[in-house]
C-alpha cells in the first residue's frame, strides 16, 4: 500500500495501468470490461426512442 501512497501523491490520479504495473494485476477478475447494470425497476431496450417531430 505504500508503494500506491506515494505514486498518488505524485501523480494524484492513478490508472488501472498505473497500479497494474506498480503491484500487478488483481487475482480476482480477469481482464473484462464491467458492463454497466440498470437500477432496480429499470426496462432496458435495444430500441431508440422515437423523436416527437411536434
């Protein structure tokens, strides 16, 4: 954890790239985009919302 404290404190912001190569990849989750997830209650469609040309 020390090594991430004063990499921030240089850098500010640190990538996933960033602490990959500072302490390595995580063990738990391969190399996978997150796919956003909807909210409790939420339709979600393919479809395009049809513009109201009123």
């Amino acid at each position: 954890m020390e090594i991430l404290a004063q990499e921030l404190l240089k850098k500010e912001v640190l990538l996933k790239s960033d602490v990959e190569r500072l302490i390595g990849p995580s063990p738990y989750h391969k190399d996978k985009h997150a796919e956003p997830q909807p909210l409790s209650g939420q339709h979600v469609s393919d479809e395009k919302p049809e513009a109201d040309n009123s």
